[in-house]
C-alpha cells in the first residue's frame, strides 16, 4: 500500500491496550460501537524491515466519517543457518516492529477520519474502556507523534 502524504493531521487518533488478537478486538468494536469493522483490502507493508500491520476499516456514510483499526506490533520470525562446521545448525528468533516506535506499548490505534469532536472521542474512549478484553484506552495528539506518517493510507 502506497503511504500518502496529505492532510497530515486530519484524523483523530485512540491508542488501544489489549491482548486480543485483530479480528477479536475488530469483532468487540463491532458489537459494543454499534460498528461494522472489516477486513481492510491491504495491509500496510513496510519492505524496509519486511513488517506488514493488520487494517480494518468502518465507512460510517451517516457521519461522514471512515475508520481504521490498525495494529501497532508485528513480530516476525526469522531462522538463520550457519554453516560453520558439518553440522548446520539453525537458529530461529523473532523480532517486534512497530508502526509508531514511540508508542511501542500501545497495541492498537483507531484512526478516526472526518469530523469529531471531543465529545465524541472521550464518548468513544469510555465505551472502549468499559469492553472487559481492552487494559485501557486514550486520545491521542497525532502532532505530537514523530511516526504518524505512517498513519497516512
């Protein structure tokens, strides 16, 4: 998916704190938001460090508004075969890549583009805070990131 880089900040951004996997927690979205999160048609993909991030979207044509669920980690696993005796021996580990570095503990973002206003977000905030799977939720200031490029799709 190509990164597009317009309207930087047009968006209001909640940082998501849980374990459940995506589909889990797009599925809790669906049925505690009074949403209908699904699969987004592409991950976005980061060939840089062979990162990929799940997306899932919600068109609300009665607000105006489109929304994403986006996962914020990707571990990747990797082995790796040494050939320094006659034996080879594999090692295999895993890495963790973040979308949005400075936030390595947040698990989830929503992304909220279209008109909100604070209302709306701490109503949304409180409703996800109430979902007994998530730890915790927040606002968060997109300006204030130094990754939110990267939320740009």
């Amino acid at each position: 998916m190509l990164l597009e880089l317009e309207e930087l900040e047009d968006y209001s951004l909640i940082g998501i704190h849980t374990a459940e996997e995506d589909y889990l927690l797009a599925y809790l979205l669906n049925k505690n938001l009074n949403t209908a999160f699904s699969k987004y048609h592409q991950h976005l993909d980061f060939k840089n460090n062979n990162a990929t991030f799940s997306v899932y979207e919600f068109n609300n044509e009665k607000k105006q508004q489109e929304s994403f669920l986006i996962s914020n980690k990707f571990i990747g696993n990797h082995t790796q075969v040494s050939n320094a005796n006659l034996f080879s021996d594999s090692i295999s580990y895993s890495t963790t890549s973040y979308l949005i570095p400075e936030k390595k503990r947040v698990d989830f973002f929503l992304k909220i583009e279209g008109e909100t206003t604070p209302d709306e977000i701490k109503f949304i905030v409180e409703k996800l805070n109430s979902i007994h799977q998530i730890i915790t939720s927040y606002s968060i200031d997109p300006s204030e990131l130094k990754s939110k490029d990267f939320l740009i799709f």
